[in-house]
C-alpha cells in the first residue's frame, strides 16, 4: 500500500456541511482514523462522534493529524488546500470539483517546495482495503484485499474496474483516483513511482481517458523504470472530437488525445491495453501469472 497506512490520521476540512459529514461517517465506519474536523467559526462542536476545530493548525496541534480531506466549496477550497500544506500535512486529498485551473495554478505554485502531497481536486480518493483506511468517497463494498495497484483519472471507472477485478478475485493493494481536472496534485507518473517501491503490490492497473498525454507518459516511464507489470485501459474510444467528456481534462482537441492514438502509443511501448471493461480482469490475471 502507499500513501495511506496504520498511522494515517485523519481531518476533515468542510466535516459541518452535508458531504463533509456524511463520509466522515462512512469513512468512519470502514476503519479510517477521522480524529478532527475544521470549520471556521464553529470549533468546539462534535460532528459523528470527531472534534471540529477552527484551522488546520490548530487541528494539528491537538489531535496530531496527518492527512487531509477536503469537502470545502470550490470558491473556498484552494485557500483550504493550502492552509494544510502551510500545516505541513503530508497528504491532502480534495474532493471539491469545479475548482477553476487559474485557482489551482496557483495553489501548485504554492506548493513547490513543499512537503505535502495532494490527490485531486474532483476526484474519489485514495483506500486501502487491507488495513481498511479510505480518504475519500469510494464505495467499499467493491473493493478486496489483494496484490494490485489502481490508478484511475474517473472516479466512476475506478468503481467499475475495482468491482471487476474483486469478483475475479483480483484484490487490491491500493487505489487512488487521480481526478480528471487539467491541474492536479499527484499523476500517474507520481503514483507510478510509488507503487514500484511497495512491497505489496505485484501489478498495476491505471484507467486513463481521452485528453492530454498522462497516460503516455505513464507508459513511458513504465518501460524506463518499472519491474512490476502494468495492464492499461483507456475510456473514450467513440468520444467526438472537441467535445470535452465529463471531466474538464477530457478533451481531444487538434487530434490529439484521442483513445485510439492513447491505445497505439501504449502498445507500441509494449504496455497490456485492455480493449474493454470485460478484457480488464482477464487481462490482470494473465499478466500475474507470467
């Protein structure tokens, strides 16, 4: 497993509003460690059974939290991601979708440098199903114990695929959703690296789409720098062009990132391409056992 583990303690930056309050408790319930919560003007409060506090900081200083997860507005939740960064978290994971790429522009500005790292924004998050910590919004109910890596830029695809592989008996070690936007914390590349140093997972399995070059990139370095093997899928294969699909990085503009040109360009790397959902679990089992 990475990012997440035993020790992961949890604050929930938005825990008053409704989002923020109702996975505090689903996290809650499957094993995660939510220790805190903030909202301004409000600390003092208990929300499911978890001490809100005023800022991140003082969250920190109480109740030694590590890891965040943001369910704060879009207008509000730059500033929220870096108020935990300016803590020193060492993992931000947000929610919020439709944050504007400007905003987030400067929030990767603001994080150069910095320790912390982030997951999203508008993504699912990041669980682990054996030691049972989730930091986001996944349905656990499809996830299993097991040896493979997911990485997905959908959050509904992560679902999908994850269901997939646990009724094949293909558990996971970790998975994360990347989210979809333009500007992001942590890619596939990123995750990539990760995985490759864990001990805990023998394969890896990323879900890409149309738009941009991420997915490129990540067999690049797959060739380059991996040991481990990496079974692919790529969504958007019937998407007209300049047509944005979804997310606001799903895009095929000038006739690039397009799924046909995404499935080439991995095969050519010599990456496992699943040609639909189906063909994932099948492709997974076969490449473990080579």
């Amino acid at each position: 497993m990475i990012l997440v583990n035993e020790n992961t303690r949890v604050l929930v930056q938005g825990i008053t509003g409704k989002e923020g309050t109702l996975h505090t408790k689903l996290c809650k319930n499957y094993g995660t460690k939510i220790v805190a919560g903030t909202s301004p003007g409000k600390g003092g409060e208990i929300r499911e059974g978890v001490p809100v506090f005023n800022t991140v900081k003082e969250a920190k200083r109480e109740q030694d939290v590590n890891t965040s997860l943001i369910f704060v507005p879009a207008p509000f939740a730059p500033d929220a991601i870096m108020e935990a960064v300016d803590a020193e978290l060492d993992l931000v994971v947000c929610i919020t979708d439709g944050i504007p790429i400007l905003d987030m522009m400067k929030v990767k500005k603001y994080m150069a440098g910095k320790k912390t790292l982030l997951i999203g924004p508008n993504c699912p998050g990041i669980i682990a199903p054996r030691i049972r910590v989730k930091v986001g919004i996944m349905p656990v109910k499809v996830h299993k114990p097991g040896n493979i890596g997911l990485i997905s830029r959908s959050g509904s695809l992560t679902y999908e695929v994850t269901s997939r592989l646990s009724k094949n008996n293909l558990g996971q070690s970790t998975c994360i959703g990347i989210g979809g936007d333009p500007i992001c914390g942590l890619n596939f590349v990123d995750c990539l690296r990760l995985f490759e140093e864990d001990p805990e997972t023998d394969l890896v399995c990323i879900v890409g789409e149309i738009g941009g070059n991420a997915e490129e990139k990540a067999a690049e370095f797959a060739r380059q720098y991996m040991r481990k093997k990496l079974v692919a899928y790529i969504c958007g294969i019937n998407a007209p062009k300049d047509t944005r699909m979804g997310h606001a990085g799903a895009i095929v503009s000038g006739g690039k990132g397009s799924a046909k040109e995404k499935i080439e360009k991995l095969l050519q790397l010599g990456i496992d391409v699943a040609l639909s959902l189906n063909e994932i679990p099948e492709k997974v089992a076969h490449a473990l056992r080579i």
